[in-house]
C-alpha cells in the first residue's frame, strides 16, 4: 500500500485491530502514507479506568499504555498494508530504547507519531513518538508480525 490516505475513524480501527474497551487506545489515525507513516490520536479522559488506580490523586497515564498506543497505530498501517495478503493477526514482537519524558494526563490530547524503520517479510519495525502538544512524552522503536488467521 503506497497511497496516501487522510484518516481512519474508530470503525475502522476496529475493524483492523481486536482491541476494545478499555484496552483500546487509538481514537483516529490521520496522516497515512502506506505503510510508512502515521499519527495516532489518543483522548485522554479522566474516566478511563487506568487513572483511577494510577494514582488516584494524582493521574497519570502508564506508560506501557503509551507504547500500546504506538503499537496499535503501527498495527493499524500494518493491517491496512496486509489487506491483499492472507495475514490477519498483527502481533507485537519487542521494544526497543523506550523512554518516558513527561507525564500524560487527563484531558491531554496523545498524538503517536509512526515511522517505519524496516520491513522484511510479515515483519514490521517503527520509531514512535507519544507527543502531547508537540512535547515527547515517550519514545520507542517498535516490532510487530502479521500472522494469518
């Protein structure tokens, strides 16, 4: 998939991926460019039940929340990438050089930045950012597989 496409809702994201309530934690993926690139957008509300419990007077969002998000967007171009092939599961292999630089909280609007490193085979490696207002709140490099279903 070469094509530049302007975003996809919440229907298609479940559609791509598996993950609900509460585990799923894109909103929108705007910006695609194949399977190159992407911005993944995350509302934080303070009704998500991660923040009740960390830290219930003082909520941040978990930064392995953060990553997930990162892999959900490099999921969904990996899956949209995939449509002609027989691959239907998207699997996270490793992380790489993750870094938390700010916290995330409630009302923050999370934008995941995904950019692909390689690509060999059903295999897929981004760089991911988690910003919030243009700040890095995390980084990491990202693997993920397709397997067939």
């Amino acid at each position: 998939m070469s094509d530049t496409i302007d975003a996809v809702g919440i229907q298609g994201i479940l559609k791509a991926l598996p993950h609900r309530y509460p585990f799923l934690m894109v909103d929108k993926v705007i910006n695609i460019n194949g399977e190159q690139s992407a911005i993944g957008i995350k509302n934080c509300t303070y009704n998500e039940p991660h923040f009740q419990g960390h830290f219930p007077d003082n909520p941040i969002m978990p930064g392995v929340l953060l990553l997930e998000g990162m892999a959900q967007t490099a999921g969904v171009l990996c899956v949209l990438a995939s449509q002609h092939q027989n691959f239907k599961y998207v699997f996270f292999m490793t992380i790489d050089q993750a870094k938390f630089r700010r916290p995330v909280v409630p009302g923050d609007v999370v934008e995941f930045h995904m950019d692909m490193q390689k690509k060999r085979k059903n295999m897929w490696w981004y760089r991911g950012e988690a910003r919030v207002g243009g700040e890095v709140a995390a980084e990491a490099i990202l693997g993920a597989m397709m397997r067939e279903g």
